[in-house]
C-alpha cells in the first residue's frame, strides 16, 4: 500500500550545490514505511553546530540529525542536514554530492521509523537496509564502495 507523506523542504543555507525539492522528495518515498509529515532543513555550519550542542551536546556540526516527535499519527519528525559538512564529507570520501546526500537523506528517515546504530547489529542491519535503498534509487553501496563508514559522527 502506497503511504502517504508530506515533506516540507527548507534551504537555510548559502550553498548551492544541493538537491532539489523533487529529488529529497523521491528519497524520503523510497525510505519511508509509513504514513509521516516530515520537514528536511538544509543549514549552515553555525545552525548546524547550534542545533548538534544544544540536543547532543557536541560542540561541531554533524552531517544530519534526526528529531522524531513520539506519539503522533501519521509519524512526525524533523531532519537537519548540514550542506558544509555534507559537501566536506563528499570531498573527503570521493563520494557524488548527490549520491551522498541521498544516503544521509535514507538514513535520516530510518531513524525517523526508529532504525537505529547504538550497536553493532542494529548497525549491520540498519547499513543493510539503507544499502538496499540507494540500490533501487540507482546509487552505489556508500559502505563498501570506500572502505569506510558514511557517517561521520553517530546521530
């Protein structure tokens, strides 16, 4: 059955080089188990440093972060992505721009549904899925493509 959702994109960011509303909007479907009201919040580094100290209390800017409102019908929530550290992290890996923010985009939404990566089988199977994701989507596995772990910092 199909699920219905409504996403609501915000660019609070200088950078440019981001993804479109249509292309957040077809990776939030291809990740998304159940109905859901969703707002994507593209920021910049000070935004996102803010946002990271004051509900994780990291003093540094994440990729994404995740807020998951309990107890609502359909599933509400919020997602932050961080267009500096998402581009940095691109560069750094050799990874597509776009490719990668798909995967954040995937893996952000699974922790929206209450996937998780606190241990290493919640991990495996939480990479699995996402894997299988990007893989209808088109992209390639951001795990073992470069011998390395996507995320950068835990959400």
């Amino acid at each position: 059955m199909q699920k219905s959702f409504k996403l609501v994109v915000q660019y609070a960011t200088n950078h440019t080089e981001i993804p479109t509303r249509p292309q957040f909007r077809r990776w939030v479907k291809a990740a998304l188990l159940q109905d859901a009201e969703i707002v994507l919040r593209l920021v910049d580094e000070p935004e996102g440093r803010e946002l990271n100290h004051q509900f994780r209390k990291k003093n540094d800017a994440t990729n994404v972060l995740t807020f998951v409102y309990d107890d609502t019908q359909p599933l509400t929530g919020d997602i932050v992505l961080c267009a500096p550290v998402v581009q940095q992290e691109a560069q750094q890996q050799h990874k597509n721009l776009l490719a990668h923010y798909a995967h954040l985009t995937v893996h952000g939404i699974l922790h929206l549904q209450g996937y998780d990566h606190i241990d290493e089988a919640e991990a495996v199977a939480m990479e699995q899925l996402e894997t299988q994701i990007l893989a209808r989507l088109g992209y390639e596995d951001p795990y073992r493509a470069h011998g390395d772990a996507l995320l950068s910092q835990p959400v």
